[in-house]
C-alpha cells in the first residue's frame, strides 16, 4: 500500500493482508464517526496551516525572514523558513528548542493531512480501519489527539511573534 515505511506496523500489515481479500465493491462506506475524525483532523491542520501564514507574514513584514518572490510559498517550506530565524526572535533557549521541535513536527504530520483530504478512503469490513493506505482508527485518533495541542500551542507562537 502507500502508507510510508516508517508508519506500518504490524496490525498495518495484518490489515494490509485482511484487505486483500476483498473486492474494492465489497469495502464498506465510512461511518458518520470516521468523517468527523477525519474532518476534525483535516480542519486541525487547516488552522496549522493558517497560523503558519501568519506567523511567516508578520516575520516577513518585520524583515527577520527574508524570502524572494521565486520561492514556493507553500506551508513545508514556511515552517523552513520560520525555523530558519528562530534565532532572530527573542527567545530564550528552551523557547526556541520547543518552537523548532513543535514546527517540525507539525511539518512531519502534515503528510496525513494530504493523504485524508485528498484521497478517496473505504473502510476494511468487520475492521476498525479505513483503507487510504490501511490506517487503524484508533490511530487516527490518536494523531487528531496529538496534533490539536500543536494547534494550540503555533496560535499562541504566532501571537507572541506579533508582539515581539
């Protein structure tokens, strides 16, 4: 399947082989549970990705991030970028390990934010899983679980910023 190396896990793969066995008719549609999880999980990232702009366009207006107009301004290459000048900010060291671990991060996820928007998605009959690449439910929980405290924290990062 497409899920990356570094996600399969063992009930990815007994998943993987459970899936197989069906016919693509055969899979199930997604349940009102799945859309919202999902749908909370995409909208989290939607939110990431605007404090992302704010944060790059307030740095960028104070002159701390310098960028050209032939760069792609699209979100992996922002979060670089504010990485890249964190040390310009007034920050004290711990501020800025955590601001360069949490944008990382939130770079890092952002990949299953593509994947559940952008592709078409079928459960596995008789298995709390959804088929994209096999994704187990609860994990999916899991990372809407994780991902809303860097919500969070980048809307209280990119306040900071504005008033620095």
């Amino acid at each position: 399947m497409g899920l990356p190396e570094e996600f399969r896990t063992e009930k990815t793969l007994a998943l993987e082989n459970e899936f197989k066995k069906f016919e693509v008719e055969l899979l199930e549609n997604l349940t009102h549970e799945d859309f919202r999880i999902l749908g909370m999980y995409i909208q989290t990232y939607n939110f990431i990705d605007l404090n992302i702009r704010r944060c790059f366009n307030v740095l960028n207006e104070k002159g701390i991030l310098i960028t050209s107009q032939k760069e792609l301004h699209i979100i992996p290459n922002l979060v670089n970028k504010i990485i890249s000048c964190l040390s310009e900010l007034r920050l004290n060291y711990e501020q800025r390990k955590e601001a360069e671990e949490k944008l990382e991060e939130i770079k890092f996820r952002r990949n299953h934010r593509n994947i559940f928007a952008h592709f078409a998605a079928k459960r596995i009959p008789n298995q709390d899983a959804i088929f994209y690449a096999i994704y187990d439910i609860a994990d999916i929980r899991g990372l809407v679980k994780h991902v809303l405290s860097y919500e969070n924290w980048l809307a209280q990062f990119t306040s900071m910023i504005i008033k620095i």
